[in-house]
C-alpha cells in the first residue's frame, strides 16, 4: 500500500480499526456526558428543593444558603416529605432560635425520633440524629463549598475533563470539509468553558451572583462537545457512504 502524501489522514479515509477505536471512545465519553448532565440535576439540580438545574441550585451549592443551615436547606429540598409541615416548621424555628440544647431535650429530639431516626442513626454512613452532638453541625449556617472542598473538585475535574476534551478535539481535528476558524473556534472551546466552569464555583462561592458563569460553562462545554462527536462520527461512518469527500 502506498501512501498518498498529498492528503492529509482524515475522518472519512482512515482504517477501519482506526474507525472504530474512534468511534467507540466518542460513543463512550457521549454516554458520559449524559450521565454527567444527569448527575447534575439529581444532586446540583434537587439543591434549592425544585428538579431542573436553576440558578437558585447553583448558589446553594457553592455558596451555600447563608441564610440557612444545611438542615433548612435539606428540608425544603430532598428531605421535605420526611416530615409533616408542622414537624417541619418546628426544626426550622428551632434552628433560627440557635439550635438551643433545653429546647431539644424538650421536644425536638421526639420530632427527629419520630421522623428521621430510622434512616439517620440506623442506616450507616448517614448522618446521625439521635443525639444532640450529631445534628449540632447542621443546624449551622451553610457556608456552601469551602476551599479545600472547591481546590479537590477543582483540580479532579481540571485534570480529568482535559483529558477527555483532548481526544475528543484531537479526534475532530482530523475532520475535512469545515472552514479552519469553526474548527479552532470548535477545538478551543471546550477547555476555555471548562476553566470558566471551575473559575466560576470559586466566585460562587466567593459571591452568588456569579451563578450564571457555571450555566454558561457547561451549556457551552456540552455544546461544543457535542458538534466535535457529532460530526467526527458523521465524517467516519456517514460520509464514506456517500462518498463525498471534500478536499
Ligand atoms: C427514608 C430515609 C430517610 C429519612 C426518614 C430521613 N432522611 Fe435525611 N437523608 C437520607 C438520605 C439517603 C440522605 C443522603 C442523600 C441526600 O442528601 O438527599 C439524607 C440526607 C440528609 C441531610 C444532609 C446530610 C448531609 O450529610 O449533608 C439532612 C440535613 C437530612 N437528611 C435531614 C433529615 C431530617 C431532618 C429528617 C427528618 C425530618 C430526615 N432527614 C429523614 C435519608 C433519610
């Protein structure tokens, strides 16, 4: 077999093990994804009580609700139908009274016996609320993700998400056909959202106002992902068929 100089390897003529090694890791990393953007909405998503992803869930997880401990927030969001709105209404004010230790030994503790103590205090590795000192910590004010929680996720996801964005664009690069401005444009795009993503959890958590930057960074990751898979896949499968293979 000779090899043809004058034309660069490309999507649409590159060997079918080639093809398919391509294929697969592009099939694979897109169920990521999607599994990704689930994850979102189930743990980010559910944070301020409501599914969908909004602005509101955003800022309780990294700025926390400063107006609220983790117990208010947890009660108005997965936790809400474990107890009754009155049962519910009494943790609230008790914890915006400062959690007082006479008035859980009057009555709260009874509530937290009566609706929570089956999961919290039996089931392992779930926060304990029998006594007085396990629930302590969350009837303080949420001060959302701290540095040292922000610096892991951060560099976890730093590390990590370049990795998969590198064979994703370098696998795209290879595409013909497209202007070389959408392909640049295309091929930068997911790593300057993905530090726009991670830069905008430490101003969350600093300042909720910039919320938005995390919607952007990942709407505009998830975007561009998606026309480099998109089309990589198009260019190795579809258009061979078609036989039309742009210079
Ligand atoms: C049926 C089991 C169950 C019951 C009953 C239950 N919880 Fe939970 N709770 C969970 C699970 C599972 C989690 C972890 C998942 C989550 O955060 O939604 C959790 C998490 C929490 C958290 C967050 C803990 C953390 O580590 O951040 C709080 C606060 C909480 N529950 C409060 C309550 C209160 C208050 C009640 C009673 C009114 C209650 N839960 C009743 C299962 C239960």
């Amino acid at each position: 077999m000779t090899i043809d100089q004058s034309r660069p390897i490309n999507l649409s003529v590159i060997s079918l093990p080639l093809r398919l090694l391509f294929s697969a890791f592009l099939i694979v990393i897109s169920l990521g994804l999607a599994m990704a953007g689930l994850q979102i909405l189930y743990t980010h998503g559910m944070a301020d009580g409501e599914f969908g992803l909004s602005r509101d869930d955003i800022v309780y997880s990294y700025y926390g609700d400063r107006g609220g401990s983790r117990l208010e927030v947890k009660l108005k969001g997965t936790m809400k139908d474990k107890a009754s709105v009155a049962d519910r209404a009494a943790i609230v004010k008790w914890v915006q009274e400062g959690s007082p230790k006479e008035q859980w030994d009057e009555k709260v503790q009874s509530i937290f016996a009566s609706n929570c103590v089956t999961c919290h205090g039996a089931i392992p590795g779930l926060a304990d609320f029998r006594t007085y000192e396990g629930i302590k910590g969350f009837a303080q004010i949420d001060e959302g993700k701290d540095p040292p929680a922000l610096a892991r996720v951060s560099h976890i996801h730093l590390f990590g998400i370049a990795f998969i964005s590198f064979f994703v664009c370098l696998i795209f690069s290879l595409s013909v056909g497209l202007p070389t401005w959408v392909k640049s444009v295309a091929i930068v795009t997911p790593f300057v959202f993905q530090v726009v993503d991670v830069l905008s959890w430490w101003l969350t958590a600093w300042t909720p106002s910039f919320a938005f930057l995390t919607i952007i960074g990942g709407t505009c990751y998830q975007l561009a992902s998606f026309f480099m898979i998109v089309t990589s896949l198009y260019q190795m499968w579809i258009m061979p068929l078609r036989a039309r293979v742009p210079e």
